[in-house]
C-alpha cells in the first residue's frame, strides 16, 4: 500500500499589522502539489470582498478563468468568469470590516501539479466564514511557467488586516 502524500511546511506568514498584500516567493519546485491555507479579513468598510491573487506575477487577466459555487444558508448559486472578465486567481470570500469582530474567512486552495512546465495549472479552492456562506471553485491559470511565487490581496485594493495568517505547503508524491 502506497503512503499518503506528505504536507510539509514551506513558509507561514502573519500580519503584524494591516498590508495590501501577502507573497510567497521563490516556492521551491520539489513537490508535485502546493496547499494554501488561510485565515483572512479585510478593511472593506461595507461588505464582505473578495480574496484575489497571482501566479508570478501575471496580472493578465485573459490568463485566469474560474467556475463556482456558493451558497449562505438561504441561497444558492453559480458562476463563471473567464477571458479578462476576471482578476487573477479567487482564493475566496473575504470577512470585512462589518462582519463581527474577530470572524476571519478560511481560505484552502489546492494548486495541482504546479511545477509542470508543459500544461496550464489547476486550482481547486474551498472557503467561507460563518457569517458569509461557503463557496466551492475549481480555476485555471493558462500558463505552462513553473508557479514559484503566489501573491494574495483583496480584489478591490482594500487591506488584509493584522492577524491574517497564510501557510504555504508542498505535497510530496506517494
């Protein structure tokens, strides 16, 4: 029988205080799979956001696609945005300013085969808060580049606030 893969540790970031963004950069290329996990809040005064990213950089939205499912206990729905409708990867809903204090958004996104330098690269994502609802995606970024560095922000350039905490794995194989 064959192990079950291996996480292990790659970098853990949390917020001293509030910043526009969160990277994780020169991400090794000895795993087959990368997991980010995260617990986040932002300063958006009026709603709930949205948590957003790039691969190496790529801020070109034609690049990125994405299919999701959502629901908050009362509704249920679905979308898709893809060809520059979209603004890099969606790691998730995002808890804000008026969200109860201290109710942070759990952020799981997993990054299939991501130093494969010869097909475009999968991301499966579950997130939510308590108060929010939950949402399900599957992504796509369309580039066959090796990912050696993540960055994550709030869609709308709102801040990530202190406490937000973001880990980095790597799977290895079975």
């Amino acid at each position: 029988m064959a192990s079950a893969p291996t996480y292990t540790p790659i970098a853990t970031q949390t917020l001293a205080s509030n910043a526009s963004s969160v990277s994780f950069t020169s991400i090794p290329q000895t795993y087959t799979d990368l997991v980010l996990v995260g617990q986040a809040r932002c300063t958006r005064a009026t709603t709930q956001s949205t948590l957003t990213g790039y691969f190496n950089s790529d801020s070109a939205t034609t690049n990125y696609s994405y299919t999701g499912l959502d629901g908050n206990g009362s509704t249920a729905s679905s979308n898709r945005l893809s060809g520059g409708s979209y603004q890099g990867i969606f790691a998730g809903l995002l808890a804000a300013a008026n969200n109860t204090a201290g109710v942070f958004s759990q952020v799981l996104l997993h990054i299939m085969n991501y130093s494969n330098t010869t097909t475009y690269k999968t991301c499966i994502g579950r997130n939510g808060a308590a108060e929010i609802g939950t949402e399900a995606e599957v992504m796509l970024w369309r580039s066959t580049a090796a990912i050696t560095s993540i960055t994550i922000n709030e869609i709308l350039g709102n801040n990530l606030v202190a406490g937000s905490t973001f880990t980095l794995y790597g799977i290895l194989a079975a």
